[in-house]
C-alpha cells in the first residue's frame, strides 16, 4: 500500500474514527484503524465490535492496499503534524506502516492482516434522508430521560417507533419519562412495526458523529445506518431487541377526568427552583408545590442544616390538588428542554405522574413522578395531662 | 483561664483479647489470638502473643507459624460491643462531647474541664481508673489540640500509656516523629516519601504545601497540615449507624458463582435484618471481593430509591458480582447497604408491586426469627448448599 493524502482531507475523519475505539483497554484489533487505499480514495475504517465507522477521502493511491494501525497513535500523529501532504507506505514485509511527511518519517508497526473484518456496507435500495440537526435536537430533549441501567422499570434504550401518522421518541428512566413527535412519512415508512431501540451508549457515539448536514438513515434488520449525503462516511450500530415497556399505561393517566392543571411562566419557576435548590440536601432534594391560595403558586424548601425557602409567583390553576413534591434538580433539567415561555403542569394526584408540556413545544411531552411526602417531626411534646 | 483546645484519645488495650482474658481466667498471661481457622485474619492480639510478632489484621496462619503456642479463639462481637457500651458510658462521666471513632476508640473534648478533673494528666489517670473499675480492662490515653494527635499519643506509651502533648510542644514531637505514624500515611505514599528522603514530620516541612500538592494531589497539602499539628478537633457525638454490611472468608478460594451468590444470599439477609431492626433504607448497595491473590475490590451501584428488603439487596449484589470481572479464585465475599436518608423518596412510574410482597415476606420471616431462633426457617436456595 503506498497513497498520498493532505492532513485537512483526513484529520477530521480520523478524529472520529479514533473516538470509536477503545482508549486503553480492548484487544488489540479494536485498538486498530484500518486503511485501505482503492480507487482514488483512502478509506478509514474502525469499530468497538458494535459501533462501525467508514470514512473514505481523497488521495493519490500509487499502490493499493490494506494495512492496520494502533489507531491512537496514528490519529495523535496525525493530529500533531503540520498541514500539507502525507504519504502513508507499506513497507514490503508488511510488518510497518511509513508515515512521512516533509523530512517527518515515522515507522508504525502494523496490526496482523486477518485481524480485518469486512464493515457492515450501507445497505443498497431502501434510505431515507433526514436533517442531522433535527436527530441532534431530538436527541436532546429525550436522552436526559434514557435510563443509565436496564431495570424492570427502565431500560438503558432510546426508543423510535411509528405511532399512525406520526413517530414517536421516548426515554425512560423509571421516574421520568419523555417522548418527542414528529411527523415524518420517510422515516415512519422505513421503522419496522415494533420499533427500534438503540443503547444509551451507542446513541452517545452517535451524537458525536452527527452534524446539522442533511444525513441518509437506512435500517437493516440488525443495524441502524448513517451516511452523510455525499457517501464519504458512514456510522452504524447494532439495534437492541427487547420488549420496551409499555408508556402508554402512564401516558394515558394524564388524559382522565379530574386531573389538575397548573400553569406557570417557564423563566420565573427555573429561576425560583435553581434558589431553593440551595435548600435542599441529600436526604431532602425536593421543593414542595403548595396549591391552595388561588392564582398563586408557592414554592417551599427546608433542610435540618440548610434553613428554609419559601417563594410565591402567580400561576394559574385548576384542580382539587393542594400540594405536591419534585426533585427540584431534575424539574429544573426538565424546564431546560422547553422553549415555551409557560408550561403547563398536567397533575394525576399528589403521587401521580405529572406531565409538562409547552405551547410551543408541539409533541413535547415529558412525564415526572413527583416525590413521596413524608411529613418529618423535628419536634414532639407530650400532651399535659 | 486556659481556653486551647484539648482532644482526648482513648485507646483499649488489645481490647478482644483482653475482654476474653476477663471473661476466662484461664487465658490470663497467656499469648490470647483472636481469630480462627486458617483463612481468616487476626482481629487482636494479648501482649503475650505480641512478643512473638503476632500483630493484628496479619493472616492467621501466619500467626500460628510466628506463635504455636497461642491460643485461638473466635471473636464474640455481641460481648465486645457490651463492653464498649460500659466503656463510652465512663468516658460520658467526663465530657459530654464523646465522639465513638471505633468498638474501643473514642475521643473525648475535654476543654474546659480543668476546674471540675484538674489537668489533663490527671484527668487522664482518673479516666483510666474509671475504665479498669467499671470493666476490669486496661486503656492508653493521649491528650493534644487535635484529633490526630491525640490517638498518635495515645500508641505513643501502650499498654496503660498516657501521653500528653500540650500547644506549645507539638512543634517539638512531630519534629522527629517518623512520618509513617501520622493517619493515612502507608503503604504506598511512604515509598514516594522515601524517595524524597523525607522520614520524619519535621522533614515534610522541608517542602512547601505547593511541592506537596503537586506530588500527592489534595492529601499532599493534609500531610503538610498535619506535619505542621494543624488538624480537625471537632467531635461528632453520638456518630449514627453510616452503613450496615456481612462478609465471610471461606475455607477454601472460590470460583463457583452459584456458591458464591449463595453466600451473598445469607449475607443480604443478615444485613436486610438488621436495616430493618434499626428502621433504616439505603440507596446504596456494596460488594466487596478479595481475591486469592489477597487484591481487593468493592463495587458499589446508588439505587433510585432506598431498600431494605433481603431479595433487593441480593439481586443488587448479585448484579454487580455479575458485571465484575473474576479472573482469580474468590477468597473473601461481602455485601453491605450504606447511602440511608430517611428523606423522601421519588416515585416510580411503574411501581414494583412485587416490592410490597418482599416487605410483607421479610416481616413475617423477622418475626418468626426472632421469636424461634434463626435456623427455623431458611430459603430453599440455601438448602442447596447445605447438602
């Protein structure tokens, strides 16, 4: 193999080849980025074994071939060279790849030849275009929800499935929950009935991956595949298959008759939770939503070391509830996501779920179980006789 | 009036060993080795057997090469823990500010009791006087403003030691105090204090904080403190149950899981018992391994929300045995349950009804424990490793 490439051709390719590999730990042919040099084009292809990156770039390919590299330290040389040509060199044994550039000559020893498995291909036919920056923002306002560990009530997954005229996103985490709609035909049309589930881990690395560039997405039965619209690079990741759990049991609480509605100005209620969060500690983490006075919403915190808060703020409200409790961090993370300047507050009773959507948060809902109240006795006399 | 603050370290002498040389006066001036078997390790050692190198925490067998002649016996915790309640109840008759660092450690702030003891020697023999008359076991005190030097005092003249160091001579002690007695300085940060030729308190201070954060991190700028005798003397009285845990060493390595989560299983249940006797839920469950190799590990997963339940903390267990990597023979296994917070809880979008179940099984299990003994009634899964 002997090719010619422009360090501005590849770094960038290189950089996420490299971010999928592992670090340190991981046998040594998932610690390899493999280069392949064919027809006009250098290709750079690495994987964990589950995620899989092919970037192909332009280059004077003199002689074809294929040879594998330590990937680290063939991106950290890479990176750390100067703009301008690089010429990549088998040498004849095969056992070390020579990378030069100006008087810069290294030597890297090569990974073993049939260590190289063939990279799941952008299955041919069936894609569908789809905008990165959307999948990004989808991405965002779900994956604070996706669970960290499989349990019966959660799942490690971000969800996607095609619900009539429209598809769904969801994360769960057992005490949380948020789903995004949209409506998008292609997209609906191309997702099998039960939907995809792809791993926290994976929809992290694909994160990485994306851009605001229009993206092609196609799925095969095992894998979900991203290419970018000029073909250069592609990423895929294995699906999960599990049974997700069925969100539609508590979603559907929100909708019954006598549910309470609060409805509050977005900025005011962060900037109130973000004070009294000071008030909260470890064993006491929530904010305590007190409903009674009509018109007003009041918010109260207190802890055995760190004093107490209490603030009022108009808000609107319609309900038999009186008070309730949220984790005051997660709440604020939950308002975070939305962009409209109120947001409403759909309360099922005091250890209901609560759903919070937005006028201008279309199909945006997120779900919050608020936190058990426990009536704490600091105090206590006995009774005179 | 003198208003410096004064710390007061006690310390029981070879408390185990002792507290089995009072119970047994046949064991009296006799090498007393507490911890049997030949896998375990050795919780206390008498005086007698520490002439022979026998020391605490070392292996048991290498105890029974270093001493045959000793006696082995097995550790009675329930008696210790009478023994230390007599104890703490002494030191309350002095101060009120008694902080229980261990089942024979406390420290007690006695500034400003000079007027009621006198000073702090004679406080000091008083207090040991008070031990020995109300439990028969001897103790070593030490006196300084803080903390830390006041239980290095207090190992400074053992058995029966008492050590004082005023203000005004802590420059003095430390000055060629070997670095290896301040707390936490060990096994691996002495090496790297060696390599630097610093062996002694004094000798830290040849160096600046920054040279010293800049080696050890944040424990380089303790170590510079703690040369210079600066270090916390505030108590925390009556320091609560922090966490609740079991383990066991075997007889024999371990690779097999089924065994191994079966001692898991014994052990979730011993300290689901006693969250439950004390009114106690953690959100955080810990295993603990030793290895053949005597390499230790502990892996720890927080929960959403806090547990009690024997069932609970076992598969939380049982999850993280699974997901650690075994490559060598077990040697010791452990659970424990820390994280409590009688606080609130959030609740779950899908409640586990089946958590309902577990509790309702465990109280019906406790009563019937407590009530005919333990051995009655056992899980079928630990019947298996019975046969």
């Amino acid at each position: 193999m002997f090719v010619k490439v422009t360090r501005t051709d590849i770094i960038e390719g290189l950089q996420k080849s490299a971010n999928i590999i592992p670090a340190k730990t991981g046998a040594a042919f998932l610690r390899t980025i493999w280069l392949s040099a064919e027809n006009g084009a250098l290709r750079i292809m690495s994987t964990d074994s589950s995620l899989e990156f092919v970037g192909s770039y332009r280059a004077e390919v003199v002689e074809q071939g294929l040879c594998g590299v330590q990937g680290r330290s063939f991106f950290d040389l890479v990176r750390k060279l100067p703009a301008g040509e690089i010429q990549l060199k088998l040498d004849p044994t095969g056992q070390t790849l020579l990378v030069s550039q100006a008087g810069r000559n290294y030597k890297l020893p090569t990974s073993e030849k049939s260590w190289f498995q063939p990279f799941a291909e952008f299955p041919q036919g069936e894609h569908v275009m789809w905008s990165g920056d959307f999948l990004q923002e989808l991405i965002d306002r779900v994956f604070f929800c996706v669970s960290d560990e499989d349990t019966m009530e959660a799942m490690a997954c971000m969800y996607m499935r095609a619900v009539e005229e429209k598809v769904e996103v969801c994360g769960l985490n057992g005490h949380q929950f948020a789903m995004c709609g949209f409506v998008n035909d292609d997209v609906r049309g191309m997702l099998p009935p039960e939907g995809v589930l792809i791993q926290k881990k994976y929809v992290l690395e694909l994160k990485k991956w994306l851009t605001a560039d229009e993206i092609e997405l196609a799925i095969s039965q095992k894998r979900l595949f991203f290419r970018t619209q000029d073909q250069r690079e592609s990423f895929s990741l294995p699906l999960s298959y599990f049974q997700y759990p069925d969100y539609k049991s508590f979603v559907g609480k929100l909708s019954t008759p006598g549910v309470s509605e609060l409805q509050a100005e977005k900025a005011a209620l962060s900037e109130a939770l973000d004070r009294i969060s000071i008030f909260n500690t470890d064993n006491n983490r929530c904010t305590y939503f007190q409903l009674e006075t009509p018109g007003q919403l009041t918010l109260q915190s207190q802890g055995n070391d760190t004093g107490a808060a209490t603030e009022s703020m108009e808000a609107g409200f319609a309900g038999e509830l009186k008070k309730i409790a949220f984790p005051t961090r997660d709440l604020l993370e939950i308002l975070g996501h939305f962009h409209s300047p109120k947001v409403r507050f759909t309360l099922t009773g005091a250890e209901g779920p609560c759903g919070i959507t937005g006028e201008d948060d279309a199909d945006y809902l997120v779900i919050i179980m608020p936190m058990k109240i426990v009536e704490e006795t600091y105090y206590s006399e006995e009774a005179s006789a | 009036m003198d208003s410096a603050k004064r710390i007061l370290h006690v310390d029981m002498d070879a408390f185990f060993a002792s507290v089995e040389q009072l119970d047994d006066p046949s064991l009296r001036g006799k090498p007393v080795i507490v911890g049997k078997g030949d896998r375990g390790v050795v919780s206390a050692a008498s005086y007698e057997a520490r002439v022979y190198g026998v020391r605490s925490a070392m292996p048991v067998v290498q105890a029974r090469k270093l001493c045959p002649q000793g006696i082995f016996v097995g550790g009675r915790m329930s008696r210790y823990a009478e023994v230390s309640r007599q104890v703490m109840a002494v030191l309350g008759e002095f101060s009120p500010l008694v902080e229980q660092a261990s089942v024979d450690e406390a420290y007690v702030d006695i500034t400003g009791t000079r007027t009621l003891f006198g000073p702090p020697r004679k406080l000091a023999e008083a207090l040991q006087a008070r031990v020995r008359e109300a439990t028969g076991l001897s103790c070593s005190v030490g006196v300084a403003p803080v903390k830390f030097l006041a239980k290095i005092a207090s190992d400074f003249r053992k058995p029966s030691g008492v050590t004082i160091i005023e203000p005004e001579d802590v420059a003095a002690f430390l000055q060629d105090l070997p670095v290896g007695k301040i707390p936490g300085v060990g096994g691996k940060t002495l090496p790297r204090l060696a390599q630097l030729g610093v062996r002694t308190c004094g000798e830290v201070l040849r160096y600046s904080r920054q040279f010293w954060e800049e080696h050890l991190g944040e424990w380089g700028r303790v170590l510079h403190q703690r040369a210079q005798g600066l270090g916390s003397a505030e108590l925390t009285p009556h320091s609560e149950m922090k966490s609740s845990s079991a383990e066991n060493t075997f007889a024999k390595d371990v690779s097999d899981e089924e065994e191994l989560k079966r001692w898991l299983l014994r052990q979730s249940e011993r300290v689901g018992r006693d969250l439950r006797k004390h009114g106690l839920q953690g959100r955080t469950v810990t295993l603990k391994l030793k290895f053949e190799d005597f390499k230790h590990i502990t892996r720890s997963r927080t929960l959403a929300e806090p547990i009690d339940t024997d069932l609970e903390i076992f598969r939380t267990a049982c999850d993280l045995l699974d997901q650690t990597e075994r490559r060598k023979r077990i040697r010791l296994i452990g659970v424990g349950v820390s994280n409590f917070g009688g606080g609130s809880a959030q609740l779950s979008l899908m409640p586990d009804e089946n958590r309902e179940r577990l509790k309702r099984l465990d109280k019906a299990v406790d009563s019937i424990r407590d009530r005919h003994g333990r051995s009655l009634i056992k899980r079928g899964k630990l019947f298996e490793g019975d046969q």
